[in-house]
C-alpha cells in the first residue's frame, strides 16, 4: 500500500531550495502540499483570558486525503507545531525533560485531537482590545523550516486584564 507522508519534522532545509517555485505537487514532499491533505480545527471553552495568561485550545487534524499520512509529532512541545496570526498570540511556553518524534499514522478520514496552549501577550497596538479573534496554522515542527499554515476557523477571547504571572 502506497503511504503518503505528512512530513513536519523535517531534519535538514536542503529540500526546500530544490522544491521550484511553480513545481506541480505531484513529487513533491505531502508537508509540501498539506492543505490539499489535511483540514484544521479549533476550540477553546476558555473564553476570558488575562494578558500574559495561557490557555488550551483543542485542535483537530483531519486527514482529507485518500492516503494514509504519517504525523510526526512532538511529544511534549505539540506547541511548536502551531502559529496563530494575531500578533498578540504564540505558543505558550513548556517544560519538559523528554521531548521526542512520534509517528501517528492517520487513515483517510480519521482525526488527531490533542490540546496545544497558547498565551496572550498584547502588542501596544492591541492594549485597548477587549477580545481578539485569531486563527491557529498548523505547521512545521518550530525549526524555521519554511511551510505554510494549514489555518483553523476563528476562535475569539476575551481579554479581561493582566495576569499575575508573566
């Protein structure tokens, strides 16, 4: 059976030049192609948050293929996987000792469902916001390999002021 791989962990950039600006996504690598794959959603039941507060979000990685895909997963930084297009938004912060790959193999149609947490940190130009709404893209592996976001639908918070803990 013909596997199609969902690359996110990526070893080394030295695919990425090689891959032409207009190349067809037949022979280039699934991380490449994924939102032909993959669908993103996303959810939280947080709905008031402090600036400098952290927050779960559930996301969910449909695979939209007919190929099985394999996701290379980290097993604790699951955050670094996640980018959200509101400058005021990133990815919160872990602690971990053992932070390793794991392969989750995803049949057509199935879905992988796990938390990734996020933290407020208003930009100046954010400070008077009550609320933001934002989008959550699914990625590479936080290495600063170049690929785009599969994004998520909109989720809106609310601010409601600064956080004890920063």
């Amino acid at each position: 059976m013909a596997r199609n791989a969902l690359i996110v962990f990526v070893l080394a950039g030295f695919l990425l030049p090689h891959l032409a600006e207009g190349e067809a996504r037949q022979g280039r690598p699934a991380w490449a192609a994924s939102a032909a794959t993959v669908k993103v959603a996303a959810q939280t039941k947080t709905r008031n948050v402090k600036n400098g507060a952290m927050f779960p979000v559930t996301t969910k990685i449909r695979n939209i293929s007919n190929e099985v895909l394999t996701l290379h997963i980290w097993t604790c930084a699951y955050g670094e996987h996640w980018r959200t297009d509101s400058p005021s938004l990133g990815s919160a912060p872990y602690d971990c000792t053992r932070n390793f790959i794991q392969n989750v193999d995803l049949k057509s149609g199935e879905v992988y469902k796990r938390d990734a947490y996020f933290q407020v940190r208003l930009v100046p130009e954010d400070l008077a916001k009550t609320s933001i709404t934002f989008r959550v893209g699914f990625a590479d592996d936080g290495q600063n390999v170049p690929s785009q976001p599969v994004w998520s639908n909109p989720i809106t918070i609310k601010i409601t002021g600064q956080s004890k803990t920063k």
